[in-house]
C-alpha cells in the first residue's frame, strides 16, 4: 500500500462497501488525549506498527521510552524522518531488529487490517515481543464483526492500487488473538474509540 500523506484527509473505500474516513491531518498532527492515555499502558521498548509519519514515535521518545516506527508508505517514512522520528521503512513482515525482545506493539488507527489477515500480523507481532508483551490494537466499535476486504485510499490527489485489507471489531477481536497466541487483557472504550490490550503468552 501506498500512500500519500498531506494536510487534507481521505477515505478508504472497502469492497464489502464500507467507507472509513481517513483523518490524515490527525496522523500530522500530536497524539490526542484518547490516544496519549493509551500509551500510558505501553511498555518498553515500543514497536509502532505502521506509524506513519510518527507522531506516536515522537511522544514516545519524548517519555524518555525507546521508540520504533515501521511504515511502508515513503511520503510518510520522509514526514516523521523531517520530524526527528526514528522509523523503518520496510513491512512489519520483513526484517525486524530486536526480534523477540519488544515490549509493546502498537496498532492504532486501524492497522490491524495490514495485508488483510490479522491472525497472520498478531502471529508475526508474537515473534517480535517478549513474554508478556504487548499488542495495544485500535479496533472498529461492536457491530462492525471481522471481514477481510480489499480496500484503496481515495483523496484529492488521486487513488490507490486495491489492496488487502481487514477490519475487526471490538467483539472478533478475542479468538483471533488466542489463535495468533495471545491472551486478552483488556477492551477500552475512549472518546467513542476502542482498543484492547493483548499480552503475549509465554
């Protein structure tokens, strides 16, 4: 997936025919409050998992906890680079350093949909993570269910490529992390936004 990331916000259009509006301007800006409680859960090292241009790297680094971003997208890889963000460019699925020894996973905005499989990314994120480490995974509200889906970016500056994609609610999220080998901690709603908090087992 490839996107390009500018002030003014987009939509991903699903091909189960959901339309999720993509706030772009956010991801440039500062962690908001909603977001900033839940990195109070994390612990570290903290590995963001398609960050973006890396505003949740940035708060990390400024706590004083080590801090990692993986993007694909370059535009955005540029943006937190500009920034001061220590990121990757390169798929979570690729090399990793550190393997086996993070503390946190962070999934915000959606990214638990990466390459439409999640059982595979959470599989992917348990070989990165300590015991007992952590996912902390933005999820859709109860009633959205799981649907793997192609999806594309829509905005002013034009369309993605199709590409795989998944979304999963608050209720699915449960068998897909004891399938991946994880252990449900917590579900928290916040501002209208809900996550859970996954750990490893050991």
């Amino acid at each position: 997936m490839t996107m390009v990331v500018t002030e003014q916000d987009a939509l991903l259009r699903c091909s189960d025919g959901a339309v999720v509006p993509l706030p772009v301007s956010r991801w440039m800006d500062e962690p908001d409050p909603v977001e900033l409680a839940m990195l109070d859960v994390a612990r570290p090292p903290v590995l963001d998992v398609g960050c973006g241009p890396g505003r949740m790297v940035l708060a990390l680094s400024r706590r004083g906890i080590p801090t990692l971003g993986v993007e694909t997208a370059p535009s955005a890889v540029d943006a937190g680079l500009t920034r001061g963000a220590s990121i990757l460019e390169r798929s979570i699925f690729g090399a990793v350093p550190g393997a086996g020894r993070w503390g946190t996973a962070l999934l915000f905005d959606g990214t638990i949909g990466i390459g439409g499989c999640p059982e595979t990314l959470l599989a992917r994120l348990a070989e990165l993570l300590r015991p007992g480490g952590l996912v902390i995974a933005e999820l859709d509200p109860p009633g959205v269910g799981f649907h793997r889906v192609q999806a594309r970016i829509e905005s002013r500056l034009g369309t993605s490529q199709w590409f795989p994609w998944a979304r999963v609610d608050a209720r699915a999220i449960g068998p897909l992390a004891r399938g991946a080998g994880f252990v449900l901690r917590s579900l928290r709603t916040r501002g209208g936004r809900w996550f859970a908090v996954l750990a490893r087992e050991p």
